[in-house]
C-alpha cells in the first residue's frame, strides 16, 4: 500500500516537474574543467582528435567526465538535475555509486566559501536528483554542479520552477584566470571519493577559488608522448603531473623531462610541479620519487625556472588510515592531500598574480 | 583467453589453498565487540532474547557484525579469509561495498600503532581474500579483522598455509579491561565509512587501545525501553548514547532520563555520556542537543556524577565536506569525529583508571 502511494506520488511529482519546470542543458551554461573544446561529447575530457592517437583505455577515460563541472547562477529555492550516464556500471566495490557516477552540488556563501549542498545519488542510467537551496526569496545564488568521476556524462539539465532565473555564472573570478591542469593516476581521477567534488584537484580548486581541468586516467597515467602533446597544448596557468602511481621506473626516468620541456617549449613562465606519489604504508622516499628529484635538479642547474617538486611524506598524514584499499585515497585522503598541498599552491599562485 | 588462463590460475590457486591451508572458524578464537554471549549466530549483536521483543527492523540490524572483531596471532607471511554474508545486498548507493560488506585487517607494530594492512573486497555473498603480512619470518605479530558495517556475517574464516600458527592474540591488554558500548544511529553503525574499519566507533577503540561494542542501529536508534534495559544489562565501562538523528525531540525528552537512570541503577559508577548529533550544516545547538542538555543539568544537579554532555559543533570540522549526503559520515567524518572524542574519551578513562 505505502509503496502504490509512493508511486503515485512520484507520478505526479514528475507530471508537476514536466509541466511546471524550466529546464536547461548545461551545455548551454559555463562548463568548465575541459582542457579541450573540440570533443566528440560535451563532457568528455579529450579532444576528438584524440581517438586513435592516445591508446584506447585513455580515450575510454577521457570520455569520465572527472572534474567538469556546471558553475551557474539561480534564484529557485529548489532545483533539479537530471542526468543521463553512459555506463550502466554505477559503482565499484571500493567506490560507492555516488562517486562514481553522482552529480555533486555546492553553494557559494556570503563569506565566499563554498558550502556542500548535497548530492544527486545515481540508480539507473537516467537519474533525477532534487536539491533544496535554503536561499532567501528571489536571491540568486552561485552553484557548483560536480559531474560523475568514472562514468561519462551523456546528457545534463538543470531545471527550476517556471519564473525563476538560471543562468551562466558571470560574477565569480578565479584567482587566477587559466586553470590549473592537473595529469595523473587513478586517484586524482577521483578514485575512490565518496561523491563528485571530493577528488583532491576538485577540493583544491574550491580552496583556492581557481579553476581546475582533471586528466587523471586510471592507471593509464603513463606519460606518453602523444598525452605530453595534449597536456602542453592546455593554456594553463599551472602543470601539475602526479602519474608515479602508473609509471615505472623506467617510464619516469624516460618520460619526465621530455614532459616538462614539451611543456616548458610552448609556455615558457608556467610554473610545472611533480608530485611524487602517496604511499600510505610510509616508505619514503619512493623510487619513482628520487628519480624526478633528479630530473628536476638536472633542469633546475640547467636554467628552468618554476620547476616545483612535491615531497610524498605529508600527503596522507602520518597514520595509514587514508586509503580503501592501500592504494586509493578515501575522502580522508582527498582531504589530507588537498590541504597538504594547498599552501604550496598558493604560493605558487601568490608569484605568478606578481 | 586471458580470462581463460585467469581462471586456471584461480582454479589452481584455490585447489592449493584447499590441500595446503590451515583453515581456522574465526569463532574459535577471540570475537570482541559482542555485548551478548547468548545469540543466535556467531555474529549478532544482539541476544536470542531480543527477538520478537525489539522492533522487527531493530532485530535484523542487530545481525548485521558492524564493530565486531576478530583479534588473532599468526606467524604467517600470508593469511587469507573467507567470509560468507548473510545479503546479497552487497553496496548501497552511498556506501561502498568494501564498507558494507567487506573486512579490513589492521597489524599491531612495535611502536603500538594499529596500521591497516588491507581489505576484503567483497564480490559475492561467498569471498576470499588475500593478505600479505610484510612480516619477518617466524615473528608473530598481533591482528585485527573487522566484518561487514551493514551486512551479515554467516560464516568467518581464517587461513594460513601448514606449519605456520593461528592463535587468539592473548597479550593484548586493553586500557581498561571492560568494552566502551555506544548506543546510537547510522553513523554509529558505520554509514557511510569505506570500510569496516572506519566506523567512528572502531577508530576510537584503535587510537584509546579499547575494546568498543558498536550498538549502532541504522535509522532506528529510538532509545526505546527495550533497548535501554539491553544497553544496561552489557558489563562496560563507558556507555555512550549518540542517537539525535534518530529520535524526534519528543522521544528525546521522555527517554533520555529513563535510559541514563537505567544504566546508573545497573552500574553505579560508569561514566554515561551523551553525545549532540553532528550537523554538517553546523546550526548549533540542536533542539535534541538542548533537550538533552538540560536532562544532564537537571540529574547533574541531583548528584549524579559520571554524566558527560559533547556538544556536536567540532565533531564534523568547521567546513561541510565531512559527510556524504548531509547526514551520513565519509572517512573524513569519521576521522574528524573520532579525532575530537579522543582527547575526552582518554580523560574519561583516565578517571576510570585512578
């Protein structure tokens, strides 16, 4: 009985919604966190140039929609989202559904923090998710709309009540105007954050109020030639490549400085860190570590400026409860390595507004 | 044909693990976390009593093993487990398979520090997992196995391979020798940790060197007079009742007082405290924390000593990344909720002591 009124319920509320509600694709919005705009779909991470070029498991990667993000403006005092995913893959057993395949929703506060609105939980391809506001009447306030981490992002819409306001979010400024790339590992793909914002470039980007462009690709951060030709090709205002987790040694050694002279070669000023990779059993440094650290000294002796190297010590603090799986970062660990890093960027940020 | 020579090499794996593995029940050694001794399988948290006497939904969560522990000695390079569940229901949404249905080992070391050592991931209702123990040969060390949060456990095994040793962990020696029991909601019960270690509760127990009994029943932490005289009947030496997102403020008012004069006429001495729910939207004071509050003034002032009251406002942080969905706890929330109660809970226990 309850579950029949349920269902008439949801009937009517879905009739109400398609009568009464303005719905917008998100396409038509700032979409950000793409390094390229010529992609086959409106979410993926890739140019369409890509297919072919990079190996098939990066392509299929780069269609996960990680890091984009929808920054827009409304004054509803609810809103909905629906989206329509391209894996009926929802989950995975160290990685709950809404991280993998959610929708993720901050607001941004009048002492300019973002506050966590809630988040659209995924149960089928096509999902429909409800969000309260707790604006005032007529107020319009700035949203962040995270997109799902390890699946691809078919269609997006976000609808409000017939009479309210949606629209491109025109007012925030990031502190610097390109994003900061982020190329890496599973784990800065977001692997295994509980929910769409969590992944550490994404809590990073709201700290530090800049923008953000995710290429993690889950264990296929390899450094390639052909992705140290995309990467260079981002106008970005930081490079950041944390892939230890996926390359060998003898990847890393080959691999590194060919990167960061591609990189250097076509913007000579922006600053390039190297992260070595977290190890929550605690054994530093790492081998994969010492040899950046010689790449990066090599290249600092040779002249290049802004060449930054990221100790792995501090990024999961000092216990070993960060990770799922010894491997992957829980929240915890997202949180841990996104604070740890925060001062260092902005400092790095600080010399580059200089 | 990979996956054919994959399932060979499985076949052979686990035909050796047949001929040359000690196999160990796991309720032949020691089980903690249990707050009854007389239930109907191994890894109930509560007693046969209890059916029929506890609302239906209060009975089933109490066959789910969050909080309960296996604490075992082997001298062994690898050990594996077997676990059987009792739901197919194996993820929710929300929540992670590995949380709610896998086990997570943790290897005491020298300096006394829990380190985790790994989790089961859980794929079926039968599985089997693998653990490396980066131990030196012949040297028993001391470990710790946690069952599924939100599923049953039917059957737990331990194995290690012929001629090495499987024992109940007799040395170690917890800071006061009766179980901390708390009492409360999802939270509590582990929702929505990535894995079963991470359950506030379970964290606190690591970090105070305690036993701990987690009575936390998901959605249904009414503090019903049922379960107040169930609570009461456990020999512990803290009882914690954390139950504000489950009881309305009309439950909070009557059964409280009743509950905290049901444990004191049991155990005249044992510190009780109450803790306000966690709010990720941080409005502080609840109206349930406040309701509570004065119950504590007022038994306060009749003489009661031992009566702790923990304002909710650190427990999750000062921002509003803690929580998954807004009510329930990532790792990040656990931690940060165990990491405020630890300093309280260690002066409370230091007064035990004296």
């Amino acid at each position: 009985m309850r579950k029949y009124t349920f269902f008439l319920l949801l009937c009517f509320y879905l009739e109400a919604l398609g009568q009464d509600t303005l719905w917008v694709n998100a396409n038509t919005l700032e979409i950000e966190g793409k390094g390229f705009s010529n992609t086959e779909n409106d979410y993926d991470r890739l140019p369409a140039t890509a297919k072919g070029l990079v190996r098939d498991p990066v392509w299929e990667l780069g269609q996960h929609s990680a890091g984009i993000l929808v920054r827009f403006y409304t004054n509803a005092l609810q809103f909905y989202i629906r989206w329509e995913l391209t894996s009926t893959m929802l989950a995975m057993p160290h990685m709950p559904a809404t991280g993998v395949s959610g929708v993720d929703v901050y607001v941004l506060n009048n002492k300019k923090e973002y506050l966590f609105l809630g988040t659209g939980i995924p149960k089928n391809v096509k999902n429909l998710a409800v969000f309260n506001t707790n604006t005032q009447q007529n107020h319009l306030s700035s949203y962040l709309l995270y997109l799902p981490l390890y699946n691809g992002t078919k269609l997006l819409e976000i609808g409000v009540p017939m009479g309210y306001v949606i629209q491109k979010d025109t007012i925030f400024h990031a502190v610097v105007h390109k994003p900061i790339l982020f190329y890496g590992t599973s784990i800065l793909q977001g692997a295994c954050a509980s929910r769409a914002g969590m992944a550490y470039p994404s809590i990073l980007g709201r700290k530090l109020g800049v923008h953000i462009i995710n290429l993690g690709f889950s264990g296929n951060a390899k450094l390639e030639p052909e992705m140290q030709e995309l990467i260079s090709e981002v106008e970005a205002a930081v490079y950041v490549i944390d892939c230890h987790h996926n390359t060998t040694k003898d990847e890393t050694q080959t691999r590194t400085e060919p990167a960061i002279r591609k990189i250097r070669a076509k913007r000579p000023y922006a600053p390039i860190v190297l992260i070595e990779g977290s190890n929550p059993k605690r054994d530093f440094p790492t081998e994969e570590g010492l040899i950046t650290q010689e790449i990066v000294k090599k290249l600092k002796k040779e002249g290049f400026k802004n060449l930054y190297y990221i100790k792995g010590n501090g990024l999961l603090g000092q216990d070993t409860e960060a990770t799922v799986d010894l491997v992957h970062h829980s929240d915890l660990g997202m949180q841990r390595q996104a604070e740890f890093l925060y001062p260092i960027f902005k400092k790095i940020l600080r010399k580059i507004k200089q």
